[in-house]
C-alpha cells in the first residue's frame, strides 16, 4: 500500500550517481537539542534529500516529540516554530534518499527516526545502512503477529527489540542487532541514553564528537564542525556506546571481524571536508587524481573538472601532470533538484540547466574531464557532447573510482546492475560508447593506495569494502539472492 | 509522543455542543468506489470535521491505496488527482473529529481506515465508536511485543486480529471484536469482501444500502441518498456482514443481547434528512418540540429556533403551541470552523461571527428560544445577552433534550463532568445562571415519545442507551472505572 | 492581458442566482481599525465571496497599508499577523465577487480597495456599484495617457481624480464623481478622513453607523451589528458625507434626483437581518411570501423552503395560508462554494451535494416550494427532480419575485438576457419547462407592498429600481447601447 | 504604501556582495516562446533571485500574458501548467532582486516586465538598470495626472511613453527614453516587436543571438548557450534594435557618447562562462588572479578562494606563483538563500552554515585566501575566524578587485557609503580590522588590463565605469544630489 505518493523529488535531472541513503546526527545534554540536529543534519544534506527528520526527549512532559518533513533541511527544520515543537536537550535526527521499495516516493511514515513505546519506555532510531536479511526477518515477524507500519528496513529491528524479553532498551537493541545482517551505524535514543552502534564490519561511518558537556554522534566530522563540536575519534566497527550524562560506555556485543569500511565514501559519498580513518576526504580524492595522472597521462592543455565532485581529483591530476586546472564546464549554483514535472522542452535540456561548458576556455583545446565515478554514462555523454559543440580538439575523460560493475546492498541506491555502463562493456568499449578520445579509470589498487593502504588492495583480504567495483560482497545479500534478484560471479 | 501537532482546527468558536466523533461509508462493486466514498463522507461531514480518510483496493496492481487528509471532505476528496491515486471498485472512509487523548491535535497517523498487511493480505479497517477496555487491551498487547502506532482504540483491535490464528480475516476480526468491549460500528475491507459489523448492543448506527450491482455500508442514510443508493436495512446490533460480488452473508458471531441505540443519534448527532428506526430524524426532533410544548408552555410572540439544529424542534413547539415561528437569530453562513488563532479583539467576539439577531423582529417581544441541548451553557448565555441586548421583553429557554448531566464513553466527545452544567445544578439554578425568564427540558419519557416508544422509558430496560441524560450506562466503562477518571452513582 | 488567472471560485455547483458584486465597510477612530474592518467584511461576506481587501493608515509612520487576498475574510483577515500589517486607527475594506470584464479570474489587482497616490496625499476607494459609462471614460483617460491597472470600473474614478486640478481629495472626488454615470456606493479614506457617498438614485446601501467615537460606514446594518456599533442612519442618495475626528459633515454634490433603490436587495442580496429604509429584510419577505399566498394560493399539506434563501418567505406563505411549515429540504452545512476542478462524477451530482430531501416527511405529499427567484431555472429544475424522485405527490413552485427577465447594470452579476428563463418563457411555459405542477411569481405590486409601499409600484416612477423585472432602467446603460449589447424594448 | 510585505528573502545569511538588480531575456519567433525565456531566466538567476516573470504575447487570442512570481525562476516557469498560461511564440522576461525603495520587499507589482495598454496596442517593458532623474520625473508626471503603481524607475518610462503622441511604440520608446538619464539596457516587446536598447554610455550588458529563425535578447551570453542560441553581437552604447519576424534593424537614437561599460561586471555580477567584449568572463578573473600575484606576492603553502566567486582568480593566483591551487574552504551547495527566519541559535551560525574549512588540509599551514571583493567586510572578518580556528597559520587575504569606496546608482545594490570598509579605512587599517597577516586588493590598473586594457586605466577618460572604486560617476547622480543622499568628492 502506498500513502498518498508525492512528487518525484529525485526528478528527471537527478545526477548520474550512486546515492548514499542516508545520514544520522545526535546529541546529549545540549540546551535546546534540536537546534544541533538541524545544524548537524544540514551538513549531512548530501547524503539524503528528499526528507529529514528529528526526535527530541522533552523531559518536562516526559515525552518524545517528532518532527518529519519532506524537504530539504533548510526549508523546515530551522524555523523557531518548527524548533518549538522539538523542546529539549537530547535529539536525534535522519536525513533519507529513498528506499528500494519506494524509489522516489518518500512517504512521511518512511522518513526516520522511526519511535516505538515499549513497555520500559520509549525509543527513536535512525539508521544508515541497510540489512541484507530484511525480507526473511519480516516474513517472520509478521506470521508473529508484528504489524509493519513501513516499507523501511530498519523496522524489523524495532519489532525485534519488541519481542526481546529483556528488561531495557539497550539489551533489546543488542539482541535484536544479532538477528540482524547487514550494515548498520545506528543512533538511538531513550530518556536518558544516546545510543551509537555500527556493524561488526563497519560498513558505514560514524563519528563521536563532543562541546563542552554536549555528547554527538555523526556520520561525518563536517557535522561535528558545524556546530563546533570537537571530533573525539570513531565509533569502532561492531561497538556500541552507550552515551549518558555521565559520559560514554563503550560495549562490543557482536563476534570479532575484520573491517570493511565503504571506499566509495572516500570517492564520493563523504563530503570533501569529512576525516575518515585519520585522512581528510579532500586529500583522499585529490591522491586518486595523482594516481590518474600516473596511471594515465596525456597530453592535453587543460585539465577540467566535472563540476563539483571532480574537482579534487582534477587538482591532483593537473599537479601531477604539470598540465594547467581550469573550470572548463560551469556549474550553475541554482539547479537545485527541484525541476519538478517540467514542461518536456525543459525536461530535454538535461545536463543543460545544470552545467554549461566556458566556450572561450574550452574552443580548440585538448581538455582532459575529470569525473568522480561512471554510473550509466548517460550524463558522462551530455557532459562530452557539450565540450565537443563548444569545439574542445579532444576530450579525455579520466575517472576517480575503478568502473562500477555492481550493486550495493549496505545502503546505497545503485541502479540494477544491467544499468551499470561497466557491467555491460569494457574500457575500451565505453571509450567507444562516450565517443571520447581516451577513457581511463583508476586501478583498485591506485585508489586504494590514494586511500592511505599504501602497499595497494589485498587480495586476500581487501581493507575496504569495495563490492560495488569488485564484486567481493562481505556480508552475503541473503535476501536478493533467495529472491533471485542478485546472481554472484567470482570476483575479476 | 505527538507527531507535528496541528493548528487547533477545533477553535475558540467551537459549538457548546456534544460532538459525534466518527463517520463511516464504504462500497463494493462500483466504477471508481473512491469516489463514491468522497460523496458519502461529504454527506457524513457532520460526524467528524477534522480529518478524512480513503483507502481503496486496486484490483489491477493487487494494492492498496490510501489518502488521509486533514480538512473538510469537500477540500480533499474531491479533486481528480486525489481520486486518481485511489482506482479500484472498493473502497472505503472515515471522517474523524478527534480523539480523546489528543484533543484538537489530530496527527496524520490517527486518521482512520487503518490499514495493515496480514500474513493472509491487506485489510483496512474503519471505526465509528469507542472502546471501554482499550487500555487495558493495549498495555496486555504492548508487553507481547506489539508496537503501537497511534493513540487510536482501533489499534487493538488490529492487533488482536495479527496474534490471532484463524486462518481468513473475517475469523480473525470476529476473535478481535470478542476480546473488545464497548461500542463500534466498523467497516473492513480485504481484497474481495468489504465487512460490516455492530457491537451486540448496537450503540452507533450502521445502514447497508445497494444501487445496482453496487452495496454500500454508511454511518446514515443520507450518505446513501447522495449516491442515490436505495436504503436496504440497518445492520443489525450483533451483526457482521459480509460483502462479496456474490452479494451479503449475515453472521451473529456475539451472544445476544438487547439493542441500546444512542438517543443523542436522533436529538442531535445524525443529520434530520436521515432515517433511523424507520422514523426520520426530523420527525423525532418535531415531534421533541411538541412534546415540550406540552410539558413546559408558555406565553410568547414569537417561536424561534437557535440555528440551525434547533429549528425542527422550534417547527413542532411552534404547532403545538399556535405561537408564531420566525427566524429570531440569522445564522452566518461563511462562518467555518477555521477562524484558526484569530486575533484577541475577533476572538472576543465569540457568538456573534456565527449569529445575529434579528433585531426589529425581537425588539420589544417575548421569545421562546429553542435549542437541542446545552452542554457547558456557555453558549446559551451569550445568546440569551444577544437577543437581551436586541430590546427582547422575556426570553425563554426551551431545550429539546433532558439536562446532559454524565459524560459518553462509546463514541462522543464530551466534557469532563465537572464542565456540564446540568451536572452542577438544577434546572431552576440553570436558569438563574443563564439569566432567563423560564428554562425547560424536555421529560426521558417525553424523549422517549418522540422518539417512537409511544408508552415513554421504560425504566426496567431502557430502550436507548440515555447514559449521558441518565447515567445508565449499558456497557461498564471499564479503564475509565479502572483509572478513577468515573465513579457511577445510581441514576437519577 | 491576464495575469495569473486563478481557479474558478465560483465553480459549477454556484448556485442559480443573481450576485451582488461587492460588499463594502470602513471604520474612522478606532483603535485596531482593521480588526472591525475584518469583523464588518465576515458580516458583508454573502455580498462578495471571492476575494477581500483591506487598507489600513497607519499615523505612525505615515503610510497606507494595504491586504489583498483571494478566499473568504474569514480565511485571511482574523489572523494576528495579517492584522499585523495593518496597523491604524483607520481602514477601509472591500468584499468582491467579480467583474464582467473578468468573471470567476479575480487577479490581486482587481480586489479593492483600489490606492493612489496623488500629489497632495493618498487615497484609498472601495466602490459598490457599476458604472454605465466607464467604457467611454476609459477610453478617453487612455487616449490622454493615463494608464490602466485593471479591469475595474473604479479606476476610471481615480484617474479622473488624478486628472483633476482640485487642491484636496474630497472635491477631487467630486470632480470625478460628476463625470461618472451609474450606480455607486463609495467608501473613501485620506490620511485624516473617512469619506462615503452615494449615486443620486441611492442604487446600492451605505449605512452610517457609531461605537463610542469610532465612526462607521457599512453596505448593510448587519455589519454594524457585528461590530456592536449603533445604526445612525442611511447614507442618503446624492450625499457626500465626510468623516473626521472632529464629526460628520455632509454634503450634496450632486443635481437633485428621485431615489431608486435596488428592490432586490430586499429579494435577495441583503442578509434577513439587516434593515433597509426602516423595515426589517426579513420582514419584507415573509410579507412577499403573504402576497404570493393571497396571489396564488394552493391546497397542499407543507410549505418548504428552498433553503437558506427562500426560508423567510415559505414562513409567510405558511403563516397566511395555514398550511404546515416544514423542512422538506435539507441543506448540506458543510458545501461551500469551494468545490474547485472536482472530478466529473462527483460534477454530476450538482445540487445534490448541496441539498438532499427529507423523503420520509415528503413522501406522498402535496409540496409547496418557496424560493426567492428564478434566474436559468437550472437549480429549481433539479430541486423539483430530487422532490418528485423522493415520491412527493404533487409540487407547486412559487417564487419570491416577479420574474427575473432583463439584465442589471449597476453592480449585479446577471446572466445574459437570453440565458434568464423568464426573458424566454411565459409563466405557463415555465412551469411546464420545469414539470412542476404549478409555478406563480408574486406581482410586482405586491412585491412593493411587501417592501412597504403599501399602494404598489407608481406607474408614473417607481419607488425603487426594478429594472431586472420591469426593463424601465432608470440610468441608461450607455456602454452597453453603445456597444449594441443591450436593446431597450418598452417596458412590459 | 506597501502591498502585503513578504518575508525577507535576502535573509541574515545573505552574501556580503554587491547585488546586480536585473536580468532580461527575450525572444521572438519561436514556438512556445515562454520556455525559452524560462530557460534564459534560470541561466540568469545570479543577477536576481528574489522574483522572476513572464510576458507572452498569444497571437490566437490577441493578447498578452503575464506571470509573476517572487522565488527562483526553476520552482515557477518551469511547470507545465505555468507555460501553459503564456502561449505564443514571442516573450519576454526579468529576474530581479530588489529595489532601493523596499529592500528585501519585493511586492508582486514591483515584478517586471511591466505590461501597459496604449491607445495603439500593449507593450511590456523588462528594464535592467537605475534611472538617475526618476525622482524628478516622477514628481512631474504626478502633477500631470500619471498614477503611480510601482517604486519602481521603469515605470516612469512607461508614463512618458502614455504622454507621447507619437503613433507608434518604438518612437514613443525613444521620446521616453530621451527624457531619463541613468543606466538602462531594455527589452520590450509589443504584438509584432520586440525591442533591445542600452543607454548611451552602455553601462549594463545586452547580447543579440539567434537559433534558426528566432531571436533572442539577452543580459549575457550564457543565457542563449542555454537555450542553443548562437551568439551573434552586443547591442551597441546608444543602440536600439528593433526585431521583427523580418529581421533586425538598428537606430542610434541618442546623442553618440563614450562607452562606459561597468566593470564589476567582470568582477563579480557576470557568470564567470558568459563572453564581454570579446573576452571571457572567466579568463578576465583568471587574469585579475594573475595581476594580484604580480602586485602582491606572498609566500605561502597554499592558494585557496572564498568559493565560488573566487575561484577563476585563484586559479590565476596559483599560477602565477607556483603556490599549490587547493580547495581549502568547502562550500554547502545546499545553503540557499532561503533560512527564513531562523531560530536565533541558526541564525548566529552565520556563514558556517555555508562554509567550512578543510581542517585537514589546513592545519598548521600558511594560506592566500583570494576573494572577489570586499564590501562591508562582515564576511571577509568570519572567514578570517574560521580558517584561524582550523589551525592556519598564516593568512593572507588578496582581493581581485580594487577597493569598493562608492555607491553605485546605475542598478546595483550597494550599502551606504558609510558601510563600506574601504569608504572608512585604509588597506592597512582593513588588514588591521581583519585581523590578518596581510591584505592586498589588486589596483585599478591591474584590473584595467586583466579586463583587456592592456595600457591600464585611461585617467582621462576612463574605458569602463568604476565609480565603485574611483568615485568618478559617469551619469550625474542628480536624484541622490538634489535628496543631499550624495555628495561627491574629488576621485582618488
């Protein structure tokens, strides 16, 4: 069943991206906590758009308020009404892309944190990831007598929790976390406590910051700087913390595994002012350029960015190469995502509205485009077609990340694989699709040396996950393979 | 936890009034049910203003769809697009007022038909009614591992309907509705049946009606008139019916018990075009003004009704008593229920945004003012002021029901018991209070009369449920006993 | 050109009447001026219901602020910030239905009252009425390089006023007003005055009306009464009054001239509980509806209004002939007018979203339906449907009017003269076009009767304007001659 | 008077830049034309985000079109159901920021185009630039009888053109044009036209393109690369051309003057991808970057702009140097202008909300931050405070243009003088304020030969307008003169 489905928000001008699901934000002990969360889930705008939403613990009325809205931050949470109706000094908060269940049609009852009364009390979650295991656990519970109220993964772990017979909420959430596969970093919230969890694995990131008094939980450090907080370090992959105003409790209720941290949030998902695992986004992109440049030099007389993702690994690619940086193609900086059900000649003006190429620059010049990530190719085309009408020699793609032959199962929305321009060609075939003079892509062990594993990918043991370019999925999708949705080829 | 709360749609102008809380249409087998739900609600506006709700079954993508909207019918549901999300030949709905715990704060989520997804299918289910073990109900589910969704009595009845083992919805209800206690009027719809169902003793009404191969279930017959449905039977107190294509299957799946319609029905909640009993609802309130006519005359110049629902009881005052009838006070009729947070000098205004008097016709004259009922008296005292103020030379209250002296628990909204005013005085005080030369109500027995029970209550075993008149309450409020919110005293 | 044309407010459930296009009010010293503004214009609402407008002065910082908004008052101005912006202890304010040039497009500019600023200050107009010469007043202004903002008569006024070399507003006005033909009733207000006026005829009602030392100037009494100020008496025909702190002075800039009062708004237009010319609306129509029982008496068992409209009449056909007063159609209290783009079944339904038949009291019966006019005869057609359909026996229209046939020029929405049904048919033709068993209209000597001018119409020169009756239009529609829209027959 | 005031779009967190008020797009002879001017509109947005709208000319019905909207150009003119109400195959448009008279109001009638009806047909004005004398004009034509809708200047335009009695558009234009002095560059457009002219000294831009057999007018060049339109000329200082489906033909109405482009053209207002006099707009900030690092060299780790303005001029910087080019200041690409009155604890996040620092990247290093321009400094002090608080070593701020000492009255925001950092300090002083290791703007004969002059600034007569800088006013200010809101004093 659908609830009164809503304006396709991703729209038809959506870039040609993977999309990260979501972000999370909290905070403990801070006078009028929703005004952080707002803050904090501003800056982790780019990791869902279509909705937030922000629980707060008012402990005047002894009670959880609720706040959810489709739309950007910006336009909703920052308001003094809005606010107001969010009292208290814990918070939590989710920004959400969409589901698979529900591409593009964001109902209100999806957009987390999702809230359960139980009996101890109550409860909001946030959860970035995605379980591989959901379909299964559901089918379960409902036969139980569980009604699901969503489309969304994460409620599986509430009624997990509500058939646990332990007595608080964190055992709850621990048992109902071991039934659980898939990745996961986790905020949650009860009167008293913030809770932090992520996979055994640690597929998704998340963060433990602090001001003062003030205890955060982030997905990213650039949300810990935007409300001053200090970055204490990060939550360890299978650890749970259990924050109150007392300080912070650190647990590891999962068996013992290896960490697979996601690459492609060193390539793209991560905002370039994030730190993860001790280096800063920025720097890890702009060392994918320089591993470009050695892995694939050419001639050429500039070296441009795909505007604005690219524009780190084109430094690096330009630096390396000595071959000068130039904005070559402009970004118009009022393309929001909102060109909703355009007229159709708007709508065939695609690439168009957002990007234009700066003729004078570009007219007879070899130019080198530096683009993040090739995902169907159907932007990479307009963007190439526009550098060629405004009379580019050649043109030379050079790509940031190895090509994306697979999809993601741990919380990002990946077209099917057929969509993947990679799955279906080979370098040189793409080369030949684009219609570009070179296209070259970085190696797995350029990027992961560019990602501070200087000695490269191991074979043995991959240091990240990185299923999305090598097919080596670390935690089984169970579900898309019993549906048949997902078929595993030996990794290349 | 509340959700958004939103604007008091209630407001400061809200009538002195006892308020129905729901209203309840479906169809099976017709073009487009939706919207023949919308026109049904729009008829059934009366029982509940706040917000509306349809879900409908499209048998094209095995689905159900749902739109729930705060606001009038006619504002909502009644646009292309809106039907457009709801395809399907059945189809059913839901007009709210509020709900005890969240008065004038209707969530989105509290809008019925709730919907949920059985291991066996969907189902959707709509509510007219109350529960009186609801809370013992809930805190019984909770610590099994129900989640809750909402503040809504109808809640646990679908989750008594998920822990149940039958193996086909119907069962599976009727093991729900045996558990529950108090007074509902519930239509459910599955895939291919559409349900009807009253609670032993009968408490809200419930019609079926048929328009060619089409049936319908509606709170009253004049939501059947609007579709131009032919008017087939009352469900029976007891009854469950089920709807398929091949037409109606009655059950009685409850002890038996005798009937306890509401009398409020016929003195101010349904709508006078409606017929109850086989009696209009009109003819029940004339025949209320002739029966006071007769208990508490009087010497006047002129009948005139307080707008608009003491009208058919001033008609009959008016015969019986060879006084002339005339329209003393005009009633607005722009004025909504959304003169939403006015500014203080409107606010004040009270009464006089919605009514005026006719100022050359009262001058100088005795008034015998007839209304349905007074609840806080608040309003009647302002009105008394109004027609004083207008040169009026003797006004006199008649009221067509008996002093409202015990609150409802089976489906209406009324105020704490301390607020009613005839619970804290005699009628003589009552007219002291409201400053008027004479104030009468009308017998239990005279009621009772007009109402078809030609021989008056009897007193053994009343013929409607009068609880609020009487304190005779034919189902035991159990959580309200349980809580200490009641203490039953004998009847008066 | 047009600019953003909006929905279509009237919408094709608006019912079969003539309109009234403007309702209008201001109020001079009084503290919060636009909140009595507010008040007045909820009162004046039936006058004017697709748009309001309001300008306040505000001495504080010398400048007039003006509201303009589509939908009711009551939807827009009781609201404290819109109130907010309209700071004063001065304002004058504008109900509007809509323009011939414009019908159902109601664009922002076209909503008065009107502002300018000239030389020696501002000036605020909100006009009732029409004018029969603005066609060729606008044309000449144009012709002068004035320039146009709207589609409205009431800018010709201000450009005259422009135009003029007078030093002050009032006698700028006059110069205007002199150069004007038609029907007005104009509120005005300067920095320190309040300014009303009427055409010489007195087409349209100005009242003048006192609270303390706030004065107040109003289309209907009813208005005053809201605001609980005192009637003093009508603004006369030809007079100017103008209103400062220090009292009323009055005016006659005009030549001489017989009154012509609208006898419509005792039909239809005005609310039952203002007064006009010392008599009581409502009065006037139960009087109509004794003439029409002693005109054309009928045996039946009720009498039933068409309702709201024809309520006071049915009273007085009742009363007259004894035959019961009854409720046989009952009026849905929650249709507004705001049915917009429904979808096409639920258009279909036309009236009966509206009014439904109390078929239990009609069945079998012999009906007299008392409504106030007959303007396409569309409505009335389907009332006598949804009657017969409910098995009355016999129905006998009889109409509250004479028969609707010409066209109104001075500030009424009429139909065009080939769409009335009278301008069509004979009485005889009429009833049987509507297949009622009889169909009378009252005459128009006993209409006068009713409305107090106990010897009938005078032949000679009638004592109101009932130039949609009678065709004898006492100011001579220029622009439409002109145009050759209109052709004058003798009057009948 | 002010109509409805709107929310302050500009908001607490709107740029510290001066604000070009106007952009214009036009076309004539294409098939839906509105969307074409939609599209140039949106590639214009950066020269006004408050308010955009349309007018089109419908050939079928005769008549002209008009939709205006306060927001960005991509949430109004890009639906459907919007282009639908502007059928036709010419249009034209206008973006716009604000006016001196109602800063951060913008009501709908101040929204261009404005749209007149003269004896002779309609004409819609869209006008980019400030009138010098439009107090003086105003003034007249109010005593002539003109009645003023607007604040704006180019309404004074098209009063002159109403009081011309020349018989055709096009020479009324001129008659018009040659009584007011200031900065115009117009698009108008009648039923059969449509008309370019930029005043004599060609302060703002206007460019002619062409796509098959329709024309285009636009502020920049960037606007006709978006809709495919080849760029085909400037329209010259003291041009008017007039297009018709036959082609264009040019007149010089004006006394023949100097050109006086405006150089901040090239410093900020201009999209860095649209092409003046020949030279890219890019290119001429790429340079400005390079004269900076001649003028003022430092030796630092890092070359990092306030982005985005700052980019193109960093880029040059860097090179010029051989300082590494890096991003060390990141930009929220979801901060729009639209944090509408924030809580307090928002809105005192200031530009964090916008910005952060690559602490990474950052930390313990010396860094050239390079900006556009300085105005009040707000942000300049807060950017300083944020790269500190990183851990920067050493900051030196260079600005790529010279210091912003004047007001500007040829249609651009400026504060007051008195808020100008540089009207009240010196370079030293400013470093001093900001509290940074060094401050250095370029000179305005570096600026001069970045933007093409290669012998630098011509102190006899200058080849651009710089009266920001030199306080050298090509056009008289006579309006600010005669209001005393301006004295001038030698230029520096």
């Amino acid at each position: 069943m659908s609830d009164s489905p809503l304006a396709d928000y991703a729209g038809p001008f959506d870039d040609d991206k993977l999309r990260e699901e979501c972000g999370v934000f909290g905070v403990l002990g801070a006078h009028d906590a929703a005004n952080f969360v707002a803050l904090g889930l501003h800056a982790l705008q780019h990791r869902g758009q279509e909705a937030a939403g922000v629980v707060a613990y008012d402990p005047v009325e002894s009670r959880f308020n609720s706040v959810r809205r489709l739309g950007y931050v910006r336009d909703n949470f920052t308001k003094p009404e809005v606010i107001a109706m969010l009292p208290g000094s814990s918070a939590i908060g989710h920004n959400r892309y969409s589901t698979a269940g529900n591409k593009g049609h964001t109902a209100i009852r999806d957009v987390q944190p999702l809230y359960v009364e139980f009996a101890m009390g109550g409860c909001a979650i946030a959860h970035n990831g995605n379980l591989t295991n959901a379909d299964a656990l559901r089918e379960e519970l409902i036969t139980g007598g569980s009604i699901f109220q969503s489309s969304s993964d994460t409620e599986c772990i509430v009624h997990l929790m509500a058939k646990s017979i332990q007595k608080d909420i964190p055992e709850r959430m621990k048992d109902a976390l071991r039934r659980v596969e898939g990745a996961f970093s986790i905020i949650a919230m009860t009167r008293t406590k913030m809770i932090g969890v992520r996979d055994p694995l640690g597929v998704r990131p998340l963060m433990l910051g602090k001001l003062n008094d003030s205890w955060f939980l982030a997905s990213e450090t650039c949300a810990l700087d935007i409300v001053g907080a200090e970055f204490v370090r990060e939550v360890e992959p299978g650890e749970m913390v259990i924050i109150t105003k007392d300080g912070v409790k650190s647990e590891h209720p999962f068996r013992k595994d290896v960490s697979k941290f996601c690459v492609f949030e060193y390539v793209y998902f991560s905002r370039p002012d994030s730190m993860i695992g001790g280096m800063s986004v920025y720097e890890a992109r702009r060392r994918i350029g320089v591993e470009l440049a050695k892995e694939a030099p050419i001639e050429a007389d500039y070296v441009c960015p795909v505007p604005d993702s690219g524009t780190p690994a084109a430094i690096g690619y330009a630096q390396q190469s000595g071959i000068p940086f130039a904005m070559g193609i402009i970004r118009n900086s009022y393309m929001g995502r909102t060109f909703i059900e355009p007229s159709d000649q708007i709508r065939n003006m695609g690439v168009r509205l957002k990007l234009n190429v700066n003729r004078a620059l570009i007219e007879g010049k070899r130019v080198v485009l530096v683009d993040d990530s090739v995902v169907r190719g159907t932007t990479s085309r307009k963007i190439k077609e526009m550098v060629l009408d405004a009379g580019a020699k050649e043109v030379h793609f050079r790509i940031a990340s190895p090509p994306t032959m697979w999809s993601c199962f741990y919380g990002v929305d990946t077209p099917e694989r057929s969509k993947l321009l990679a799955h279906n060609m080979t370098e040189d075939e793409m080369a030949d699709y684009l219609q570009v003079d070179s296209l070259k892509f970085v190696s797995l062990d350029g990027l992961y040396r560019a990602c501070g594993k200087d000695e490269g990918r191991n074979k043995a043991c991959a240091q990240f996950c990185d299923a999305c370019f090598s097919g080596d999925y670390p935690i089984p999708p169970s579900d898309q393979m019993a549906s048949g949705r997902l078929k595993l080829e030996p990794a290349e």
